[in-house]
C-alpha cells in the first residue's frame, strides 16, 4: 500500500495551452486569450462583460492565504478522531529528526520537555488520545491558517461487505469527525465543503475572513474499486473559487494496493479513471458566462492531490529497507525499553538477510574451491569490498548516518517517479515537494518508531499528497492509449530492478526536474503564486498503523472588490452605451417649460422638472405645451409615437385621454396604438404639439377622487436607436362637477376652490410618486374628505347658483326681446325651439374655442364662488352668456352620480304613477304633485334640489308664455317697446294665464330634456319596459311644468 504526498506549481509557459483546451475554450470571450495583436487592441470590445474583465487590474487587490492540507489512513482504527485536533490544527506530534524540520533555539526549548516515545508509548490505550504530554505545534495551525483541508482515509472497515455493499452512507461516521475538528479549530471557522465515499472523507473549513471569498463550492466522488465502481476505492472532490478569480480543486484518494504488476497497473488506471470521470456543477466565470456543462480536474488554477496512492518502492528486498530506516528511529529509545530491544532484533535479523543474501550471489560466481569457513571469510571481507549492500551504498555517501542520505538513495526505486518519468500516470503538470521525513507505514500501532515486520508487507513506502495547478486536459482516452496505460506494463525499462552494484549510488534524484517558478496566470487571466512551507510528517500520532502527513502552502491570489468592481462596470456601460449610441440613430427632446399663467402654490419649481409641466389645470381649460424633436445623431432617425405602459384603470394608447396629441401637424388621437412614423435628417427638426383640456365630466369626477392623476408618459421610439420617455404632468383643481347630493351640501361658502387651497392641520403639501409614471416629483394636491364635513346646506349651493342664474338672464333676455325685436327680426327663438335655452339646436356657437372658454370660465367661478354671469368674456351677448350657462347646469345635473331622485325614491313615485293611470277617477294635479312631493321629503336634499330645477323651468315657461300671449294672434308683436315690472314677477289675483299650446310645447320639450338629468336609474326588461320607463320620467317632470285641471 501506498500514501503519497507532492506540490509545487505548474510551469507557466504551459498555461496557455491548458486554458485553450478546456472545456471553456468554446464560450466566447473565454479567458485567458491569446496574446492580442495591435489590429485586436484597436477593435472594439464586443461585450460589457469582456470590457469589465480587460480592466480587471482596477477591481482586483492580492490577498494571502495559508492552506493546511492533511491526510491519514486511520485504517478504521477507533479513536482516531480523537488525535486529528492535536496534528492537524495544532500541529503536534512531529519528531524533528524524522521530519526533515530546521527548528530554532526557541522551538527546541519548548519541546525539551515534551513526554519521550517510551512514556508515550507505555500510556498507550486503544480508543483514547495518543498526542505526547506536553507537546507544542512546530507546524502552522490555529488561527494562522486560512483554509483546512483534510482528506481520510479508511474512517470505515472497507473489507467488511457489510460497508462495502451498503446502499447509502451513514453520515454518523462523519459527524463523529467533524466534531473532533470543530473542538480543534478557532471559533468563526466554517465548514465550506465535505464529501464521503465509504471510508474516503474529505472535509474543508475556511476562516470567518476567508469563506466569504468562497463561491462556486462543488463536490462529487468517484469509485473505482469493486468491478471498476464500487466505492471501497476511488476519490472524493472539491471544487471552490476563492475570491471570484481562483479555481481550487482539492482531490482525496485511496487507490489500489498490491506489489505485483497488475497491481501498479490497476493504480495507474485508478487515477486516469479518477480524472476523466469527475466532474463539478457549472460555473459562472468572471465574467458572468455560465457554462453548459461541468468542470473537470484541469481546468482548475491549483489542484491539491492527497490521498492513500498505494506506490510501492520497486525491487527493494523489505529487510533492507526495514534495517535502514530503524537504524534512525532506534535513536529515539532507551536501549533498556521493548521498543528498542525490539527494533534491534530487527536490525539482527535484517543484516544476517542481507549477508545471506550476498553469500550466495558469490559463491555462485566463484570457482574458489577453498573450505567453507575461508569461503565465508571472503566472501565476508569482498562484500565490504567489491560487493557492496544497501548499507555500503550509504556509508559511501557524504552524511552515512543522515535519514536524507537514506531517503536519497531509496527515492530514484519510487513507483509513482518511475510512471511519472515514463508518462503512464501523474505526468502532465503535476509536482511533489521534497521527501524529508521517514515512511508513514506500516508501524506498529501504539509505537513511534518500531515498523511493522509482518509477512503481508513486502515493500515499505513513502506518503505523497499531490498539488497540481492549471494543466493540459486532454482527452483521457486518447492520453491513456498514448502513455500506455491501457496496455499491460511488459516493458521492462520502465519498471526499475534492484542491484546494489549499480542501483542508487550514482543515481541523482530530483524532485523538481520539471518544476518551475511558484508564479502562475490563471486561466481569469490573474496572476497568482502559490509557495509551500511545510511538507511532513506527524511521527508521535500512535492510534494508526499509519501516520498522518499535512503540507502548508501560502497562495497570494488576486481578489475582486465588490465595490471597485461595481464602480468599473458603470463607467464601462456607461462608455460602452457612449460608443454604440454614437453610431446609432438618436434625436433630442427640447421641452417647452414656460409657466402657465395660473398662480402656483406648490412648494417645488417646475422648471426644475424634466418633462412636460401644465401647471395648474381647471375642468375645461385648455394648455399648450410643445415639444421639438432634433435629431442630433449622424445619421437619419425614423421616431414614432407608441403605446405607453398603463397601469390598473387607466386608458390604453399613445396618450391619456385628457391629452391631445398634433404629430407634424398632423392630429393623432390618443387611444391610437402608434403614430405614423416621422423620418429627420441629421439636423431637422419637427415638434409635437400638446393640448391638455379635460370636458369629460367622468374624468373630471376620477380626478377628483383621486382615482386617477394628471400625471403620465409618452414614450418616443426612435427606430434602432433608444426609446425616449417624457414625463406629462399638472396639478388638478378640484370642481363640483360629478359630486352627488349628499356631498355638493357640504361644501362651505366660497367653494370647492377655496377648501382645496386651505392645507389641513397637520397635513402639508408634498411631492410624492405618481402611481402612473412610478416616478417622483408630481405635486400631491391636499384633499379633504367631503363625506365627513358637516352639511352646510339644504340643497347644493351650486345649483342655487346656477338654477337662479339662468332663471334671471333668461328673464332679461325675453324682456329685450321683446324690447328691440322688430317685423325683421322673425320669431324668437323659444317659438322655433320648444325646449329653450336648453336646446342644443339654439347653441350654434358650441363647439367654439370662445364657448369653451366661457364654459370653462363659467365652472371656474363656480368652484370659487364668483359671479357666474361676469365670468364669460365681456362683450359677450346675454344671448350666449345663457346658453353657455345653460349648458353648464346640464353638465352639472348629469355629474351628479345616480341622479337628482335615487333610486329607492323612485322606486316609490314610479309605482304611484302606474297607479293613478288605472284609478277612476284620476286624481288632479294638485293632488298628485302633493303626493310625490312628500315621497320625495324622506330625503331633503334631494326634495329641495327637484323643487329648484322644476320652479326654474316653471317660471321659464311662463315668461316665455306671456310673451307669446302679448302678440297679436294675425300680426307681429309691436315694434314700440313694452315695460315690464320685472323679469319674474309673481303673479297675483285669481286669474290665470289660459293655457296655450306653446306652453304645454314648451314644457314637453323641457321634461324630455332633463327627465334623463332628474332619475338616472337602470332599467330591466325589453324595449317596451324601456320605453314605459322613459315615459314616466317624462310624465313627472310634465306634472310639475304643465298646468291641468282636476281629473
């Protein structure tokens, strides 16, 4: 059997080979790259991650860690674990003479009175603690070390079936482990990595400092024991990357024993089966590219190989080597101990081996003839002579009683050198530090020094942990067909033969023929050293028949920053976005910022907003804003309008509905899904043109709720270029249009307006972030829930405003009618439209940017509570100013949700109403308008508003009545004109006005159109039930305006 132990970097005039043939040489913009020529400099970069990584030196700083690589065969002996703390984090239990170390005065001292190997061995107990009393770490450990990594051995028996066959792991045997390591190690250390493959374990712990720079942690394991699979042989692995830059790949092994041919063969083809069939989960390399599929060992930066590899020394009598090596360790006993009295026999029995072993090769090369006891004698005194031992071989040497004079001469008869010489195994980068310390098996348990001479052991062996850095993966098949390992070894010179005439004394031995300097470039492109600083063995750890090995090396990697890289990738996107913007089409949106001429009070300055800012908008004003499009690029740009990206309940198309859009003086509806497209020249410029005007009273009604803001995008596409997007925003004031009843009665004197300029205690003006563009800067308009003030009228204000407005200049209109009204004049306009002033067939201005100015005009002063009539431009005829008013009460009555009668009061007269059509007889007018009106008393506010809208039309009618009744029935009312008392005046005395068909025209006309005003409640049913509907509505309204007698 054999442990194995090297390290030392890859030279790293290789590197670049290894890297073009590893499994990241197909993705684009792998790294390292070939050495660029000037053509390739002077190119573009082709992505931001290859320009991110090409500036790698800013983002990167080197940092120092120390990695403590341990191995041991624990031969599934109990107890063990309770060592591991001592060795391998503490780093005791080594014996300097047989550890190859250099220790100074101070470590020398303190080890002066540690416990002698005979103490130690007589305290020896099966399953307890065998570290020596006393003793002190020489190696590296504790906090000193960054990353532990520990490869076992054996922590099960693999020559039991019962393990061998076991269909899972019992993860017992590895938490028994890992507490003995945690007990050892300083507080803070993290276990990063572990994997288990029946008795191979491999655990790794990185310091607090350390594992935050680990990433990318993948395990896996290999068996290629029992039928080529079974796991009782094999490998367990790690992979990690440690600070985004350094690929480490750590490799714990156990693989075939024997000394036989087959046998070296078999371990030849252990390690070829452990290389082509591990693999790691895929990774994401520096810069960002995620690969399709897993790692191999070779496309790593550093590989750690250690394990129990089972070479043998070749053709080297066992006897012989066994006498030299407990030549040394004989030293460390008192000559009156077992142990020594024990190694002595040996020694006996070794020499009288070897000088039997020499007397027969000369006497079968002698034709002396002389007596037997002469013969000895010479044959005695020409073995020292021209015959010469082992023993001879090193007494020849410079230091003969040195323990590095005897592994000098032993190591040129290794197995592993020799396949590695000969390209079968271990040929292709990897390394071995220097050998300075004895074998670590076979020794008796319990001993320090006293090796094992049972018949099972032939040939004694060296331990080997092996580091390989970044190599050339090739194909295993066909490296395997190559170097010969698929062949059964028949070549006898690369198997090494034992003569002591001419085996080892000439011999040079050198570990590091083909090693190179620690400095590597890894395949990230960094540049990293790795250095080993202990290499040996631990010889005072007696649970095991082997003893356990560690090596230390210190690894200056390069490390990424975080933040300083963060800070490269911005301005690298940000060059990058420069270049490809410079060659791509583009235009530039100027924003006309002027101030709207509406009072501001607002904290914020909108000139300070970018975008498109209307100020303060009012129900049916009109703001213009305009935006130029230059194109600023190169060469020519093609923009469009497109859809904007709308949220819940807002309207879909190139624009919100209150926006209307002019595109090259062309119009383009909002809904549109897109706008023709608009082709500039380099240097030309067109503009946009906005109009925002809100007349939709449904709109007005969501804004005043606050369901929906005046605050939106328009997205500009330019095609091949980037999309632009400007914000579009006001501030709304608040109207009563489209309040219900019960909250027009609550709003105080002086108007909507004046309570949403008041600022509620503890409450202030802020900017907040529009639900619609997502962004900030939007004005949030303080707002006052009219549900919860006090009502502060009988009926809404607002319609005492208006209802007594119109009532008055109608009233004028018809006296100056009647005043100035000549034979040219024709009819007056309430005998050509019955339903005067509220027909719109008599607006002929409508539609009119002067109507809807005064329109707006109109609402605004009676959100403000100011004078109704003197709101609308001057110079105005009373004529339009009526109409314009007229309009603004039926915009008002039809945002009044649900109407001006509800629908449980409906519910109520319409049942009456069907009722009296089939009494006999038929109650008077009188009587049905006192029966409705104390329907309608259940609720006041809406009793008193159908009283002000049916006493309006009322009185209307009746003017307009008389002045029909003054003109002659055959000729033209006269041209002289006629003083009246007053526009309204009530009329007295008992007679009565005779009813004329005007009249009763007039008032037909009039409840058709505010029925639909006055109950606005859904109806059921087919056409008839609709048509019987629209029938009563209109009834009621007549039974208020048409004078009837008794039925």
């Amino acid at each position: 059997m054999a442990l194995n132990t090297a390290t030392s970097p890859r030279p790293a005039s290789t590197i670049s080979t290894i890297s073009a043939s590893s499994l990241m040489q197909n993705v684009p913009g792998h790294f390292p790259a070939p050495t660029p020529s000037e053509e390739d400099l002077e190119a573009p970069l082709q992505s931001l991650s290859q320009a991110v990584h090409a500036r790698r030196a800013e983002y990167v700083r080197p940092k120092h860690v120390r990695l403590k690589l341990g191995t041991w065969n624990t031969a599934a002996f109990k107890g063990t674990e309770k060592d591991v703390a001592g060795w391998f984090i503490e780093g005791k239990g080594v014996t300097s003479e047989f550890a190859g170390l250099s220790l100074g005065d101070a470590s020398k001292e303190r080890l002066e009175d540690r416990e002698g190997p005979a103490e130690q061995e007589a305290r020896f107990e099966k399953k307890a603690g065998t570290m020596p009393k006393g003793d002190v770490g020489v190696v590296p450990g504790k906090g000193e070390v960054g990353l532990y990594v520990l490869g076992l051995q054996e922590v099960v028996d693999i020559t039991s079936f019962t393990e061998a066959l076991r269909p899972y792991t019992d993860p017992s045997v590895a938490l028994r482990w890992k507490e003995a390591v945690k007990e050892g190690l300083p507080e803070g250390y993290v276990l990063v990595a572990e994997q288990q493959l029946l008795g191979l374990l491999l655990l790794i712990y990185a310091a607090p400092e350390v594992a935050s720079e680990v990433r990318s942690v993948s395990t896996t394991s290999v068996g290629t024991g029992i039928g080529g699979y079974m796991g009782n042989k094999g490998a367990v692995t790690a992979r990690i990357v440690l600070g985004e830059t350094t690929r480490l790949v750590f490799i714990n092994c156990h693989m075939a024993a024997g000394a036989d041919k087959p046998s070296l063969e078999r371990r030849n083809w252990d390690a070829a089966q452990i290389l082509s069939r591990t693999r790691f989960e895929p990774i994401k390399d520096s810069m960002d590219l995620t690969q399709t599929t897993g790692e191999q060992i070779g496309d790593e930066d550093f590989a750690f190989w250690m394990g129990d590899l089972n070479y043998r020394l070749q053709d080297i009598p066992g006897d012989d080597v066994r006498r030299l090596l407990m030549l040394h360790t004989r030293n460390e006993y008192d000559l009156s101990q077992r142990s020594a009295r024990k190694i002595d026999g040996e020694i006996d029995n070794a020499t009288e081996s070897v000088k039997r072993r020499v007397e027969g090769r000369l006497s079968d090369e002698s034709n002396d003839t002389a007596s037997t006891s002469a013969t000895s004698g010479r044959t005695s005194q020409d073995t020292t002579s021209t015959a010469p031992t082992l023993i001879d071989e090193i007494s020849a040497s410079e230091d003969p009683t040195s323990l590095q004079t005897t592994l000098a001469c032993l190591l040129p008869h290794d197995e592993l050198h020799a396949q590695m010489k000969t390209r079968k195994a271990f040929h292709d980068g990897w390394c071995e530090g220097p050998i300075r310390f004895l074998p670590t098996y076979k020794y008796d348990v319990g001993s320090v020094g006293v090796f094992d001479s049972t018949e099972e052991i032939s040939l004694l062996t060296r331990p080997e942990t092996r580091v390989k850095e970044e190599e050339n993966a090739r194909k295993k098949d066909e490296e395997m067909k190559a170097n010969g390992t698929d062949l059964t070894a028949s070549d006898d010179d690369i198997l090494f033969d034992y003569d002591p005439e001419t085996d080892g004394g000439d011999r040079e031995y050198d570990e590091y023929d083909d090693n190179a300097d620690g400095v590597v470039i890894t395949r990230e492109g960094f540049e990293d050293e790795l250095t080993q600083e202990f290499y040996t063995a631990h010889q005072r750890v007696l649970s095991s028949d082997h003893k356990p090995l560690d090596a230390v090396f210190m690894l200056k990697y390069d490390a990424v920053v975080p933040e300083l890289k963060a800070k490269v990738h911005a301005e690298v996107a940000k060059e990058l976005d420069k270049a490809e913007n410079d060659g791509r089409p583009d235009v530039t949106v100027v924003v006309d910022k002027h101030r709207a001429e509406d009072t501001e009070y607002d904290d914020s300055d909108p000139a300070n907003f970018e975008g498109v800012w209307f100020g303060e908008i009012r129900w049916g004003q009109a703001k213009h804003r305009t935006l130029t499009i230059a194109n600023t690029g190169r060469v020519a740009a093609s923009f469009t309008l497109i859809e904007r990206p709308v949220g819940a309940g807002q309207s879909s198309g190139v624009a919100p509905k209150w926006l209307n859009l002019k595109v090259s003086n062309e119009h383009l509806r909002s809904s549109s899904t897109g706008s023709e497209a608009v082709s500039l020249e380099p240097g030309e410029t067109t503009t946009i043109e906005l109009e925002l005007r809100i007349f939709d009273v449904s709109v007005a009604t969501s804004l005043n709720e606050g369901s929906e803001t005046l605050d939106d995008i328009l997205v500009l596409r330019v095609a091949e270029g980037r999309d632009h997007f400007v914000p579009v925003r006001g501030t709304w004031l608040e109207t009563s249009l489209g309040r219900s009843i019960s909250k027009l009665v609550r709003i105080p004197e002086g108007g909507i307006r004046r309570l949403q300029r008041q600022t509620p205690e503890g409450k202030s003006r802020s900017r907040g972030t529009s639900a619609a563009s997502g962004t900030k800067g939007s004005v949030e308009t303080p707002r006052i829930s009219l549900q919860d003030a006090p009502v502060r009228f009988s009926a809404p204000r607002e319609l005492f405003r208006l209802t007594e407005v119109v009532e008055e200049l109608s009233g004028r209109v018809v006296a100056e009618w009647e005043m100035t009204s000549s034979e040219d004049s024709g009819k007056p306009p309430w005998r050509e439209h019955a339903g005067w002033p509220f027909d719109e067939a008599c607006w002929v201005e409508k539609g009119t940017e002067q109507w809807n100015e005064a329109l707006s005009d109109a609402c605004d002063a009676l959100d403000s509570d100011g004078p109704l009539e003197g709101s609308i431009q001057a110079g105005s005829p009373k004529m339009q100013r009526l109409y314009v008013l007229a309009q603004l009460l039926l915009l008002f009555l039809e945002g009044i949700p649900g109407g001006m009668i509800p629908e449980s009061l409906w519910l109520g007269i319409e049942t009456y109403l069907a009722g009296n059509a089939k009494s006999k007889p038929e109650p008077s007018t009188e009587e049905q308008r006192m029966a409705i009106s104390e329907l309608l008393s259940q609720s006041p506010s809406y009793s008193i508003s159908f009283v002000l809208i049916t006493s309006m039309l009322d009185r209307l009618i009746q003017e307009t009545s008389k002045s029909d009744a003054k003109e002659p029935e055959t000729e033209p009312a006269a041209t002289s004109p006629r003083r009246l008392a007053g526009p309204f005046r009530r009329i007295t005395g008992t007679g009565k006005l005779p009813t004329v068909a005007p009249r009763e025209q007039s008032a037909h006309a009039l409840a058709k159109i505010f029925a639909p005003l006055v109950v606005r409640v859904p109806t059921s049913g087919g056409e008839k039930a609709r048509a019987m509907h629209e029938r009563r509505r209109v009834e009621l309204m007549e039974l208020f305006l048409v004078k009837r007698g008794s039925g």
